[in-house]
C-alpha cells in the first residue's frame, strides 16, 4: 500500500450559480453538494469496502466558493482519523460533530466526550487563529491534549483546516496514523501582501530534497500557491513544475498536491496545501 | 473432583456470654490450582474471617481447609498472606524488608542468592530503583509493591490477599491490580483475595463469590467474569456485558443490605414489643 | 531563579503550541456575549527547589472555571494535585502564567475563595458551633449579631449537625469533622468552592453518603465549585466538567470532559446509564493510558537492571511454625 493508491481520492468542486461544478453523481459529488448546502465540513463514514471521506467548503466573501473533497485510504486496519468539530453552547467550545476512526474505538470514545475551547487543544487552536494548524509527533505534542490517553501511539500527525464564513461554521481535523500515512506532507502558507511564507510543515514520506522549513518563502506570482490566490478556490495541481516551485527536489517525489485556501472575509489569509 | 485448595463445610463460632455466636457456616469452596477467587461482601460479612482461617491465624471451628493435598494447621510460609497495610519495618530499605523473609524460607541458598530473589520480586512490582530506599520514605503505593513482592518472594503454594489495596486512592489502587495481575500472569499462584469493590472484583478474578451478610454467612451468588487474560483493562471496561455483570454485583449487595436493614427493623420492633409488654 | 536562554526558547515555543491566547476582537452585533469566566488559569508554570534538587511540579497549566459551574479535577497522587489547588486559594504564587478571579490577579488568599482540606483544620477547643460562627464573625462584621448567628444556624442545617452542634471536633466522626469544615467554609460565602479530596480520607461508605450530600448542597446553591479527587466515580457523579492533571513530573492538564447527565443525579440510577458507562470507560481509560505512557517514559530514560532469578525452591520440609506474615505479630 503506498499513498499513490490515495491520489484518485482527492477531488475538488467549483461553486457556479450556487451550485457544484462539474456536475456529477458520484459518491464525493453527493458529499461536496450536502457540504455546500449546510456550510458544514461533512463527512461521508465508510461502508462496505468504500473509504471514508471529508468534504472541506471554501468560503470567500463569506459565500461558498469551492469544495475539497479527501477519502481515507481503504485499507484494514488503522489508517488514519477525520473529524468534524462544531461550536457549541454559550462558552466559546467546540464539541465532535462527527467523525471516522476505524479501529480506534478508544480514542473515538475519548473525543466524543471531550470539548475543547477556543484556544485549547487543536481544534480550539485553530479556532483561535482562524487558520489551519498542524501539530506533529502526537504522543509528545503538548498542545495535542487528547494524545496521550488516547491510541497515541498509533497517531502521528495531525491537521486542522478551519472552515471560516462570518464565523466558525466547522473544523476538519485530519490525523494520520504511523502505519498508514495520509498524505506525504502538510504545508500551511501564509499569504502576505509579495508572497507566501512557510508557518508550519510536516511529512512523513517526503524525500528530503523537496520539504520545506517554516519560514521558506514563494514569491507572490509563482507556482501552485499564485494559482490557487488568483482562481480563489481548492486546488489540485498535478504539475511538477507547479507544486515543485523552490524545492531543491522539484517536486520529484510529489505525485499532486491539493491546495485549500482560508479567507478572511475576501482577504486570503492562508493556504493549506497536502502533498500526496 | 478435589480442589487445590479445598474449604470444606468451614465455620467459625465464637462463645458469647449470650451463647455461641456463628459468624460463619457451611462454606464450602474449592478452587483449581492457578485460579483467582475473589471473595465480596459488605464489612461485617465473615469474609475476613474465612480467609483468616484458611491463613491458619484463627482457630477453625468445624469442617477443614487443604492446600495441595495437605491439611492446614495454623499458619506457614505455604500461604502468602498481604493485609491491607503492609507493615513494613520503617528503618529498613525495600529489599531489607523482602529479604527478612527470603532468608528465613531460603536458608539453603548463598547470601547473594537470596539477594537476588528478593531483588528479582522487588523489580517485577515495579521498584527495581528503589530497593535501597527506606521503608518509610516510600508512598503508601509503593509500599503495598514491597507488601506484595515480600509475599511473592517465599513462593507460596497460595495467595491469601486480604483488601490488599483499600487504602489506596483509586487511582493508585488501579495501577497496583494491574501490577498484581501481570506478576501473577509470570507466576501462576492460587489466589483468594477480599475486596469490596466490585470492579476490582470482576477485572481481578477468575471467579467472584459473593457472601451473604452475617451472622451465619454462606456463599450467596457466584459470578464468573468472562473476560480474557492476559486482561488489559480498557478491553474489560469496554465488554459488552460488563456493566451488566457489575450490576448483577450491585444488586445483589444492595438486596442484602436491604435485608439486614429488614431484620435490623424487625428487631428492634421485637425489641419495642418486648418492652412495651414488661412496662 | 536562571533560566539559560536555551531553556526560555524551549518554554517559548511551547507557549506557542499549546494555547493559543485569543486576540481581542470586536463582538460581531447580534451575537449573545461569551460569559467571562469566574476564574483563570494563563499558561501556569510551578516548581520547587532550585538547581539539581529542583523540580517542576506544574506545567502549562491553561483552565477556565465558569461561574456555577462544578469543575472536577482527576489525578494521580503525586502529580501536584495539592499545588494546584494551593495555587487556585492564593496560598502560592505561580513561578510564571497568571491566575485570574474575575479578571483579577490573584494575590493571596481571600475570603472570596474557601477552600476546603482532605484534613479538616478545625478548632480542637471550639464546638461545631463556635468553629462556625468564628469564621462568620471574622468575614461579616458589619452584620448584627442576630443575623451572624442566624446565618451559623442555617449552615449548621444545611450539612446535618443540628445534633451536635454544641460538640467538640474530638467527639465526632471524621464526616462530621468534614461536614463542619463544608459548613464553616460554605458560611463564609465565597464565591467560588475549592474542595482538595474532601472526602479522601473517609471511609467508602462515609464518603458515599457525603459526596450525595455535597451533591445537594450544590444543587440548591449552584455555587461555583472547583473539586480535586482521585475517583473518576466521584467526579462523575458531581461534576460538570471533568480535567484530568496527567501523572506528574511536570504535570499537565488533559482535555476537558463533559458530564452531560441531568441532575439530580443519584450514583444508584448512574450504573443504569449509557452515557455514564462510556464517559466512565472513556475517563478511566484516558487516565490509564497517561499513567502508562508516563510509566513507560521513565522507565526508557534509566532501565533497571535485569535480575535473574536463582532457582531455588523454598525449604518446605522445615517451615518455620512462625508465620511470615505482612502483619505486625
């Protein structure tokens, strides 16, 4: 099993007219169209041999521009966690919406009962910061409160993609487990008035040659981040020669990329981009 | 088929000014060799008394107790037994304190070899860094690990453990029966054990017997926890039938409180009655 | 205190990933306001001791207590359990972070915050009565003496020692000493309840009964109510919200569990519930998880040594007529 198996399992969807663009009546077409409808991050729980998957929607000027959708791999085993927190209640907290865990019940049973406030643990950080977070190395990370009681052993990284209209509609959290990585890499890049700069990155089975470190910067016209500000949408890039900008690797050991853009009212204020 | 230990027809009278009192009566038990009972019951019942006859440190009135085919009398280093304090001797370290017995159960074996027995127990319950700490700077959980690795290290034939984590806090507590549990998985011993606490009961033992309330106490219900070993707790907790067995527990001992508090009533109704038909 | 600049790196960054303080922003119209939380707790950081016998009890400690809320907060012995709450009553300052009652530093103890002991510290010379009315007359002296005593009465009620009230700590029972100290603390009117494992040193049956009482009391006055224990029971069955203090050194909170049953609650009807059940797995799991992880950490930093086992069988054909028992004679 490698993470290329992965890869026909990302889609995204332009919004035109209010409605998804390409049309269509797959499974993930059907799950974007439910995200759209409600503003909601969705899920869609795996059944019978199909994965589960996560449809993100991407808000610009507070109205629905696009929507990403990523599916589990299906695979036995643990291969890897989604979740979608929503606030809750007069306190400023998130609570589990719903979410898919595959064998890890425990840790299922441990999110299901816990709430985070904005601030506090990684959805709540996210909230907080508006932004897509990542928190790596589950089992030590400080700031990952659910880790240590829960499976952590069998959880490596972890990502917060917010989903922001006039306020927190939702919080897609991706985990991914060690013996099954989701994706190869998770970049978030701030976007400053010349270009984009590297807040924070995280891989597992990237060739050294194209990572990146926190604080690399693209230049505001250059590869798939200027593509992604300029259509204002998610994004999948299958170009080398797009997602490989400034890594000395060219992207060489990247087979795509998807890009999902966070707007703060019609400012774009950060894109998360996973590397498959 | 004979047991490992066979508790037969055991009882326990006391004489009284007002005439015999029986705590105990007609209890009968036998357990295979290897297996964990846990006896339950609510203070009072006669459960302490039952595993203090088959320690040898009280006199049994009727019928008899066998441990691997030998009749017990009194007490021996056969039997292993940790209270709930393990009454250590303060100014001496952890290993001192096993070694106390060791030397006397090993006379045969070299200092240094009954070093390391005691030195080997010490690092299974946990304190392998801490064997030349005093006695008296150890917590109250560390110190029950000594209680516990003093008794493992004679090699009793059986384990008799009287509430041997009820002092503990709960958390505490936890943490010792799964330090108990996986040193019996490497040393398979009879075990008899007291508790009241129900969960403890189930994710302990092979078989549960609960007692009846005293005076005349008997065997009352028993429960055979279904869950695989080596057990890991959160697999215990998350059974289907767990909760349904812990309640079964719990409504048994509450039925019983209910009934001493029935009799209690009833007693001093008699009592009332008495009175009234002297005045 | 020295901190090399290496280590403030460290704590820096560690400040930057597990809180992340909210900057503040205008309140969008329409929306109802966030409650201001009766007491805060901003990155706290503790320890005792300086150089190589130094160590850090507390860290990044980030909590809100919300008024009227009760907050149970679950550890392990030894995991600074005690300092935390010392810290909450003003008994001891943070070495860095900042505590806040009602947006206000904390700066020592206050009549504002009662707390209450595992160990009562009551007046041995004092009855139930006098132990009671000496706190009421040092916090409320404006009032009439009519009304204090009034006040003594009502409390002396409220936990059931109507009876003995005119007895001396030696002449009751470890509930009772307790249930004098809740009415002492509880007549003082603070605003907020800090309870260290009241009940801890009680027996199981004392402390069942005094933990439904506890229960009671705080349903009719639903104060805001901060409970240390070491019982995932306990907590359920009286708390709002549930934090673990995960095993210490260097102790820090885990997430915020919360405990959606109705109230009243009664701990007979809880054993029926299904959301009693997987919160209690859910909990005690959580914690039994920590507890290993943190077990397993120590043990990989320094390993003790492998001991083989002689082969030696006990001397059974001579026991000893003497017990070897774990008993004193």
């Amino acid at each position: 099993m490698t993470i290329d198996s992965l890869a026909p399992q990302v889609a995204t969807f332009s919004v035109v007219d209010g409605a998804l663009s390409p049309a269509g009546d797959t499974p993930h077409h059907k799950l974007a169209s439910r995200s759209l409808a409600t503003g909601y991050a969705e899920l869609l729980p795996a059944s019978k041999g199909e994965p589960a998957a996560v449809a993100i929607p991407v808000f610009k000027n507070n109205s629905p521009a696009s929507v990403a959708v990523i599916a589990l791999p299906a695979i036995e085993g643990v291969a890897g966690v989604i979740e979608i927190w929503e606030p809750v209640g007069p306190h400023n907290e998130v609570k589990l919406r719903c979410g898919e865990y595959g064998k890890l019940e425990r840790f299922a049973n441990v999110s299901s009962f816990v709430r985070f406030e904005k601030g506090m643990g990684l959805p709540g950080q996210s909230w907080a910061r508006g932004r897509s977070v990542i928190h790596s190395d589950l089992p030590n990370h400080p700031g990952f409160l659910r880790a240590a009681g829960a499976s952590a052993g069998q959880l490596m990284h972890a990502i917060a993609i917010p989903v922001v209209s006039d306020d927190l509609s939702s919080i897609a959290v991706l985990i991914t487990s060690r013996e099954q990585p989701l994706t190869r890499g998770v970049e978030v890049w701030k976007a400053q008035p010349d270009g984009f700069e590297l807040l924070d990155s995280v891989y597992q089975e990237l060739d050294i040659q194209d990572q990146l470190s926190s604080g690399a910067s693209i230049a505001v016209d250059e590869g798939w981040l200027a593509d992604v500000s300029n259509r204002g949408e998610a994004i999948i890039h299958e170009d080398k020669a797009t997602f490989g900008v400034s890594r000395s690797g060219n992207g060489s050991s990247i087979t795509r990329s998807l890009s999902i853009p966070g707007y703060h009212g019609n400012t774009l204020d950060h894109i998360t981009t996973l590397l498959f | 088929m004979a047991g490992y230990v066979e508790m037969y027809r055991l009882g326990k009278t006391y004489d009284t000014p007002k005439g015999p009192a029986v705590i105990v009566e007609d209890f009968n038990l036998n357990m295979t060799k290897g297996e964990y009972v846990c006896l339950l019951g609510h203070s009072g019942c006669g459960k302490s008394t039952v595993l203090s006859m088959v320690a040898g440190l009280n006199p049994i009135t009727e019928g008899g107790v066998v441990v691997a085919n030998h009749e017990i009398e009194g007490p021996g280093p056969d039997r292993g037994v940790v209270f709930q304090s393990p009454c250590l001797m303060p100014w001496m370290t952890a290993l001192e304190n096993v070694m106390l017995g060791v030397d006397q159960v090993y006379p045969h074996g070299t200092k240094s070899e009954r070093r390391d027995i005691a030195a080997y127990y010490l690092t299974l319950v946990g304190l392998g860094k801490n064997l030349d700490k005093k006695a008296s700077a150890l917590s109250q959980g560390m110190q029950q690990r000594v209680g516990i690795a003093r008794a493992f290290a004679l090699k009793p034939k059986m384990l008799l453990l009287d509430e041997p984590f009820g002092m503990l806090d709960s958390l505490t507590r936890m943490e010792l029966q799964e330090v108990l549990l996986e040193i019996l998985t490497k040393n398979k011993i009879t075990t008899l054990m007291i508790t009241h606490d129900v969960d403890e009961a189930l994710f302990m033992s092979d078989r549960v017997v609960i007692m009846t309330n005293g005076p005349r106490a008997r065997v009352g219900k028993i429960i055979i926890p279904p869950f695989e070993r080596p057990r890991v707790r959160a697999d215990v907790l998350d059974h289907p039938d767990y909760y349904d067995y812990r309640a079964e527990m719990i409504d048994f001992l509450e039925e019983q409180d209910h009934k001493k508090m029935k009799e209690n009533a009833a007693k001093l109704e008699a009592k009332k009655d008495q009175e009234a038909a002297t005045v | 205190m020295a901190f090399s600049p290496f280590n403030f790196l460290v704590f820096g960054s560690l400040f930057m990933s597990v809180a992340v303080l909210e900057e503040p922003k205008v309140a969008p119209s329409g929306k109802p306001a966030v409650p201001s939380p009766m007491l805060q707790l901003k990155q706290v950081y503790k320890g005792y001791g300086s150089g190589v016998t130094r160590t850090e009890v507390l860290q990044n400690i980030n909590l809100n207590v919300r008024e009227g809320e009760f907050l149970a907060v679950v550890g392990f012995s030894g995991s600074g359990k005690s300092t935390f709450m010392k810290m909450l009553a003003g008994l001891e300052n943070p070495d860095s972070g900042e505590i806040l009652m009602e947006d206000v530093p904390i700066r020592g103890p206050s009549p504002e915050r009662g707390l209450v002991f595992q160990n009562y510290s009551l007046l041995p010379w004092l009855t139930v009565r006098g132990n009671i009315a000496l706190s009421v007359n040092s916090v409320f002296p404006q009032w009439g003496k009519g009304e204090r005593a009034d006040h003594v009465e009502k409390f002396i009620e409220m936990v059931g020692l109507k009876h003995a009230a005119h007895r001396r700590p030696h002449e009751l029972s470890g509930g009772m000493r307790q249930r004098t100290s809740l009415a002492r603390t509880l007549a003082m009117k603070p605003k907020i309840l800090l309870l260290d494992e009241p009940l801890s040193a009680l027996d199981a049956l004392t402390r069942s009964v005094l933990q439904e009482e506890i229960l009671k009391i705080w349903e009719e006055e639903r104060q805001t109510c901060v409970m240390i224990t070491n019982d995932v029971d306990e907590a359920i069955l009286v708390a709002d919200r549930i934090v673990p203090l995960n095993p210490g050194p260097n102790a820090s909170l885990g997430p915020a569990f919360t405990v959606e049953l109705d109230r009243p609650r009664r701990a007979s009807e809880l054993n029926h519930n299904d959301t009693f059940k997987g919160l209690r797995n859910a909990v005690t799991n959580y914690l039994v998880a920590v507890r290993m992880k943190s077990r397993q950490d120590e043990a990989s930093e320094d390993e003790a040594p492998a001991i083989a086992l002689p082969d030696l069988e006990p001397k059974s054909m001579s026991l000893p007529r003497k017990a070897i028992l774990n008993s004193p004679a």
